[in-house]
C-alpha cells in the first residue's frame, strides 16, 4: 500500500482508558497505557487519513498530526465520538469502563472513622463499539473493535464481533504472564466475517502498520 492510501478519509480512533469518577478526587478505570491505539491512529495518519483520535487519560502523548479530542469518561467518550462523525471508519482501542459510579460525590468523601464504609452504586456506561456499530444511518464503513480476554481468546472475540455488530475485531490475551499490557508488544488475532487470522508476536507499532494497510485495502 503506497503513502496516501487513505488520503481523503476521515477516520474516528478512541483510545486510552476512561475514568469514571468517585468523588473529585477518586475514580475507577480500566487499565490501558494507550499505546496501541495511538500507534494506530499514528499509523492511519501515515496513510493521508484525517484522524479524530477520542482519547481517555492515557499515559503515552497523543500522536503529532491528529486531532486529539481528550475526554475523561465514557459518556464524554460517546459524545465526543458522535460529534466527530461522519467517519469513513472508526477504530475503538480504547478500554471504556463498564461502569460508571451512580452515586458519585461531588465533594470529597471523608474518612469519617465509623468504621462504616463508602457503598457504590453502579449504572451501565454506553458501549461506544456497538452503538456506532449498530447506527442506522451514517454507520462508518468499516467498523473495528477490540477485545482483550485472558482465556479463550478467539471464541470469546468471535462471539463479541458479532454481538457488537462491528466488521473486525483485533483480540488478543491479556493475561499477565504475557505481558501485553503496558508493554511494546503485541500477539493478536484478526477476526473477520472470514475467520480468524493469527499475527505473530510483534511490536505494537507493526500491529498498527499492518491494520492500517488491511483497513486501507478494504476501504479501497
Ligand atoms: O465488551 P468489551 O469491553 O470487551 O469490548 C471491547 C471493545 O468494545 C473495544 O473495542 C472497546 O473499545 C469497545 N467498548 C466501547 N465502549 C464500551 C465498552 C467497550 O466502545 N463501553
């Protein structure tokens, strides 16, 4: 694929993790260093697209030439997702929190030495994948999610593409003794309507340039 395959396309990637606040102080979150959905969206940049890249608190800097869009929770995540669309594609990297504290505090929670602790209540945060997956109208062309599981990784990611409703999923196992989280590296599975295609351990990067050229491919 020559530089410039996506020239002229406007592609949405989230990335990062989301926090989900407890107080002003406190919150919950996924772990997620954002390294590879912003080598990712680095990656589709190299290839002339137009990147909105939706980023949660990350701990690696956003990539030069994107338009960064920084958000903190997975509801500011949605919006700020249905506001960059229209999209030619749309990338979700990002490890949304499932939850979001119902009861949150607006004012710090003191430790008030009872011995009684704080309870927190848990209301479902929107799944940002399957809602942009499942858009009746404007629905990017070529939707791709993520799925990070610890056991049975292919089943669980083809289940999970289809109860999504998105085109690709990119699994891959995050158990600790691999050490993908956090680290360069990166073994995943590309699950399509296809099947299931094994990539070798490689470095994050090299998982962001291959993704790039597949998407580049089908976008035509
Ligand atoms: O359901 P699960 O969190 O395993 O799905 C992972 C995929 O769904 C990732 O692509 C992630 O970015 C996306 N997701 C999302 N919004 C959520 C939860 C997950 O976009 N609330």
């Amino acid at each position: 694929v020559a530089p410039g395959a996506l020239a002229g396309k406007h592609i949405i990637v989230t990335s990062g993790p989301t926090h989900e606040p407890i107080d002003p102080v406190r919150y919950i979150a996924n772990r997620s260093s954002g390294a590879q959905g912003t080598a990712i969206a680095a990656a589709l940049r190299d290839l002339g697209a137009k990147i909105s890249f939706v980023t949660g608190p990350a701990s690696v800097a956003p990539p030069d030439g994107v338009d960064v869009i920084a958000v903190e929770t997975a509801q500011q995540m949605r919006d700020a997702v249905e506001a960059a669309l229209p999209a030619d594609a749309a990338v979700m990297a990002a490890a949304v929190a499932d939850w979001q504290v119902k009861n949150a505090s607006g004012s710090k929670i003191k430790k008030d030495g009872s011995g009684t602790f704080p309870a927190l209540d848990f209301t479902e945060n929107p799944d940002i994948l399957a809602w942009v997956s499942k858009l009746m109208n404007g629905r990017p062309e070529l939707v791709v999610g993520f799925a990070a599981e610890t056991d049975d990784v292919i089943a669980h990611a083809t289940a999970k593409r289809l109860r999504k409703g998105c085109d690709w999923i990119v699994a891959n196992d995050v158990s600790p003794e691999t050490g993908i989280m956090g680290g360069a590296e990166n073994t995943v599975t590309l699950i399509t309507e296809d099947g299931a295609e094994d990539w070798p351990r490689m470095g994050k990067d090299e998982v962001a340039r291959r993704l790039a050229q597949r998407m580049a491919d089908a976008l035509g």
